[in-house]
C-alpha cells in the first residue's frame, strides 16, 4: 500500500479478509428489489481499498452480466451517488474524468485543472494521460491547449509532460541561480518574464525548489509567493500559486482546499468529493493533522457539520477518524510548523506605509490645519491629506507650529471639530507612539472590567525601548507607574507575564543552541509533553517558563520553538492552546505568535476585527495607527497571503465616509 520504507498514511486500507465474489454479492443483494440499502452499500464500498473496488467491479460482471458502476448510477441519486461512483473509478480514470468535464461544455472549470494538474506527481501525470486517451479515445494535451490560453496554458502543457526532475540530490549553485533568476523576472523587472516562472516552476525538483524558495525570501526580503500576486494574474497566477503550495506541502494545500469547500455559505461538493477520493489512500491521515492544527478545527467535524444523511456518513467514513477527540499531533503538522519557525529566522525588511513627507513645512501645515477648521463647517479632506501624509516626528512638529503661529492647542482644536471614529484616528496619529500606547493601556485598566486583549497585544509585542518609552509616557501622563496599575488590576499568572513585559528587559542577544535545549525541555514538562523526569515543582516549572517566554530574545526563543517540536513533534503553539487557558493563555500565544511572525499576528487581528457583521473600530483603529511607521506594508503582505484578499479591499468593503478615507491613506496602496 505505501512504497517500501515510507509509512503509509492513507485513511482508507486494504480490507482484511477480502473476498471480491461475496463483496459482489453483498452489493447485488443491495441493490435488488424495491429501493437499495444505501448504509450496505456505503459501508462495504468505503472499507475497501480502491484496487479491491476494481476486483468487485470484475466480480459483479462476472456473476451478474452487469456494469456494477451502471447499477449504482440507477439506484443512487445526488451527491451521494456521485461520491460512491467516483470511488469505484481507478485514480488515473478518476482523474481523467474530472479534467473532462472540467473542459466538457461551455466554460472551463480551472480551479480543478489547477488542482489535479499542480498537485500530481510524475508517475501520476503520466497514468491520467493514458487513461483520457483509454477512455475517451482523445489526447488530453490537446483538448486543453484548444480549451486554455496564455501562459496559463504554457505552463499546463508543460505540467502534463510529467518531466518534474526527481533527484533528491541539490546544487547549492544552482539553488541560488534560480533564486536570483526568478528575482530578476520579476520584481527586478520591467514587465514580467513569465518563462522563466514556467521553466523553474514547471521542471525543478521539489526538493529543490523548497531550497529555491528559501534562498528567494533571503534576497527578496518577501516570500515567492507574494511576488507571485504581484507580478502574474488570472488564472496564471492561481496556477503557480498552486504549484507553489504543493512543493511546499500538498498536505497543507489540500487541507486549505477543503476549508474553503466547506466554509460559508454552501459547500463546494465537487472540490469536497474529488479531494476526499483522491487523497484517501494517500496522505488523508496528513490531511487531517495539518487542517486541525491550520484551523483550529478537526476536518471530521467540518464535513459532519457542512454535510449530511449518506453523504455524510460515507464521507466520514474517508476521513477515518476525529482528530479533536484524538488530540494528538503528527508529523507532518509538526513538519509545517518547523518549516514556518525556519522561515520567521530569516530577516526580512519591516516597512511602514507613512513616510516622512518631502519638502515639509511645518508652518505651511498649521495654516492649511487652521484654515480647515476655522469658520463654519470642517474640512475633513483636508485634515486627512496632511496628518496622514506626514511621520509622527513631523506631526509633532505642526503641533509646535501652530502653537507658535496661533497660540492655540492643535489637538484641543482637532477634538473639538471632529468627531467619531475620525477623531479617535486623527487624534491619536498626533500623539506620540509612547504616548498613543500608554492611553491605550490606560483605557484598558480604568474604571469597570479590563480590556485583556489591548494589554496582551501592546505588552506582547513591544520591544525593550518602546516599552520603556510607554513607561516614561505613562508616568508623565498620569502620575502612576504602568507597573503599579498593571499589578492593582490584574491577578495571578497574568499579572506576572504582564509585570515581566512591562520592565522591558528582554534579551537582545542571539540564539544559544545548548540553552536552547535546555529551555525546550522546560517547555514541555511545563506543558507535560515531555517523558523527561524533573525535580522541580509545578510552580518553580510554571516561573522559569514565563521567564523563558519573557526575557528571552527572539531569535533565541525562534531556535527554542524548534527545538521542541524536534523534541515533542509538537507546535508551541498548538499545545499552549491545549494545555492552557483564559488571559494567560492568550498572553503567551500571542508572544508566540509575535516571535514566530509579529507582521502576520497583525494581519490575523486586522482581519478578526472586520469580519463578520459589525467592525470592531478600535482595534482596527489602534493597530493601524500603531503599526503604519514600522510595519504597516509588511501586515498588507501577511493579509492577502493568509485570507486571499486585500487590506485596503477589506477596509474599503466594512467601513465608511472620512473614516475609511483616513485609514485607506495609513493603508497606503491596494495590493
């Protein structure tokens, strides 16, 4: 079932006992009378391996004279009957069917040329050629040169050969080569050298090609597939996308393809069926792993939910088991997770999207603010242009222009000619970035409750000399240590994560290996992944993890993470939110998520606050303020890579009138 030395991790297995005339039988008898016994028929088909099906279909026409794929068609209806049929194909003619009806009739489905055309591997390519020309007696490359155009075209042609190179053994030269091919036929470019993509795409290893793509993130400062967005279009660009993704890991495309079958409104059932056929002898149990820690969910508990009566039954049946009952953690979860701390140690350029303006004039700004908000009526547009157009350091400066000019308090001024959530923008881009984050945390701790989620997202994510910035804003504005009223309104093992954060005294150092060990190890015990017996109490366990998570510097911790899924075959991450909860919980996750990829945690709460119904103005309204000098144009990146849409599309699509003006000028462009 799986090649020699490789563990198998297909959902479905050879039936034990296997008999293809009393299987044949059994089906008949099913099918035989009035109605059939859809349970009978879901339950034999669904246990057995795909090549035992083809063995039942022989059987059945030998004892009955019948096409036994014929007589399931006549008695199943729907959904089901197309699942159950689709199992009783061979892989390649699976395949060969898809893609004919993919390019059957008017229109062309591409999302499943794309996936079947990306996702299959030489021997498989070379399998679904000859199985189209068997069964419909036609050649497959040229249905779909006369069906596509474009590059898109070329590089599907160049897909079907099934020439992919196969040996594991990598040049370092070349690696770098191609890195710095695909660079300069693309962002280096003047327009787009699309058979460069096509040809180191197209032919390139995947071992390879994982190394290419890790040399491209170090000289590019952004991920292959970013340049990919910018740089290609259409359906051109989905299909590099998708080949892109499975050299990574076909397990992780085709979990995100499931997700997005069945999220929403309505269920994708091709994509759904052909995905959950396909890969049910191949890497399902992969599948699984990748989607439950991905998104936080078990892919048996989506389908059970999105799908129903047979049809459910037999897909769960494919999916082979519930892995949020099992809550266990596999390697190739482990594998992604790895791959992702690999990829967050290389350094990549953080950018802002405001920059300081050219030719500033500090007074000239003063009387355009002046003259915008004098008389009757109030200029938004106007107060827009300049504040959002201008650094902090020069908005600081208008500040003391207008005083010196009119002798009158700017932001007294701005409060009182604005109003809503414009204000609270405008307002708080003309405080400093210490100032703006010590009244944000102010807000957070005074009066009723406490705002958790804002003290664990500044704390979390500051470095030692903002958070000693905070702390001198704090002091000044409000004659109180941050340390004190930290401590008076919060409690237990938050209290400490969070007085820990506020001292700024991070480590700043690099990574160190043998120490690294040593911290992975407490990490787990305190997290009771690891078999290794400690003399030391829960308690004195639970401290040297905070200050592990606290003090230690970010490369070291990166080093740490990675560490301990060699260790546990755990995320970090993931066990955190198993083993833990509440405030603490997501104080250290967030400190995770902030080494792992601080752009990305952004973007995550960037798009929380916008989805769904109702927008959640002032976390939106706080990050971008807070982010547009250091890393705004990073987040934008992160956002469209992790939810398949822009930053500026989502602002544009939830919010309104001058608000959405001032934020879609921080935003600084659509990507």
């Amino acid at each position: 079932m799986a090649p020699q030395g490789k563990v198998y991790r297909g959902s479905v297995k050879d039936f034990q006992g296997f008999d293809a005339n009393q299987d044949a039988e059994a089906l008949y008898n099913a099918m035989k009378g009035f109605g059939s016994d859809k349970e009978a028929i879901l339950d034999l088909i669904t246990s057995r391996s795909n090549k035992q099906r083809v063995e039942i279909c022989q059987a059945y026409k030998s004892l009955y004279g019948k096409d036994l794929i014929a007589d399931l068609k006549y008695e199943l209806t729907g959904k089901f009957e197309r699942l159950i049929v689709s199992l009783m194909r061979p892989p390649a003619y699976g395949d060969a069917k898809e893609i004919k009806d993919a390019i059957s009739g008017v229109g062309t489905d591409e999302k499943c040329l794309i996936e079947i055309l990306a996702s299959r591997t030489n021997q498989e390519i070379h399998d679904l050629v000859a199985a189209y020309k068997d069964a419909y007696g036609r050649d497959l490359e040229a249905d779909i040169v006369g069906d596509t155009s474009g590059h898109f075209k070329k590089m599907l042609v160049v897909l079907l050969q099934g020439a992919r190179e196969e040996d594991d053994v990598v040049s370092e030269d070349l690696v770098e080569q191609d890195a710095k091919d695909l660079l300069e036929a693309g962002e280096l470019k003047w327009g787009t050298d699309e058979a460069q993509f096509i040809f180191i795409l197209g032919r390139r290893s995947r071992q390879h090609l994982r190394l290419v793509f890790d040399e491209y993130l170090k000289i590019a400062g952004k991920p292959i597939e970013r340049s990919i967005r910018g740089e290609l279009s259409g359906d051109f660009e989905k299909l590099m996308l998708a080949v892109v993704k499975c050299i990574r890991s076909k397990a992780e495309y085709f979990a995100e393809r499931l997700y997005k079958a069945m999220k929403g409104l309505g269920t994708r059932d091709n994509t759904l069926i052909r995905i959950m056929v396909s890969r049910s002898e191949i890497d399902m149990l992969d599948i699984r792993e990748v989607f439950r820690t991905k998104y936080e969910k078990s892919l048996y508990n989506m389908i059970k939910e999105d799908t129903s009566g047979e049809y459910k039954k037999a897909l769960l049946k494919l999916c082979g088991g519930d892995d949020d009952a099992a809550g266990e953690f596999f390697p190739e979860a482990a594998q992604v997770a790895y791959r992702m701390w690999e990829l967050s140690a290389v350094k990549v350029e953080l950018r802002g999207t405001v920059q300081p303006a050219g030719d500033f004039n500090d007074d000239g700004d003063a009387q355009v603010l002046r003259k915008a908000m004098k008389g009757l009526g109030t200029d938004e547009g106007a107060i827009i242009e300049v504040v959002t157009k201008r650094s902090n350091a020069q908005r600081q400066q208008i500040i003391k222009a207008y005083k010196a000019h009119y002798g009158r308090d700017l932001l007294a001024d701005l409060k009182s000619e604005l109003s809503g959530s414009l204000a609270k923008l405008i307002l708080g881009l003309m405080l400093t970035p210490a100032q703006y984050d010590a009244k944000q945390l102010r807000k957070a701790v005074e009066g009723a409750g406490t705002d958790e989620s804002v003290l664990i997202e500044i704390m979390a994510t500051r470095n030692n000399q903002e958070i000693r910035a905070i702390n001198d804003a704090y002091q000044e504005a409000y004659h109180k240590s941050l340390e004190d009223d930290l401590s008076s309104d919060t409690s237990g093992h938050f209290k400490r994560i969070l007085v820990s954060l506020a001292l700024g005294n991070r480590d700043e150092g690099p990574e160190n290996l043998t120490q690294a060990h040593e911290d992975a190890k407490v990490v787990a015990e305190t997290l009771k992944l690891a078999d290794v017996s400690s003399n030391d109490s829960s308690d004195s366990l639970e401290t040297r993890f905070l200050s592990i998570l606290c003090t230690r510097s970010y490369p070291h911790l990166r080093r740490v993470f990675q560490e301990f899924i060699k260790m546990t075959n755990h995320d970090v991450e993931h066990a955190i939110k198993k083993r833990m909860s509440g405030d603490v919980r997501d104080a250290f996750v967030a400190i995770v998520r902030s080494v792992k990829n601080k752009p990305a945690f952004f973007a995550d709460k960037l798009y929380k606050s916008m989805k769904g119904a109702g927008t959640d103005e002032r976390t939106l309204t706080r990050i971008m303020i807070s982010r547009s000098e250091i890393d705004l144009f990073n987040i934008r990146g992160e956002f469209i890579d992790l939810f398949d849409k822009s930053l500026h599309h989502m602002i544009e699509k939830d919010t309104s009138g001058d608000y959405r003006k001032a934020l879609l000028a921080l935003c600084g462009g659509e990507d």
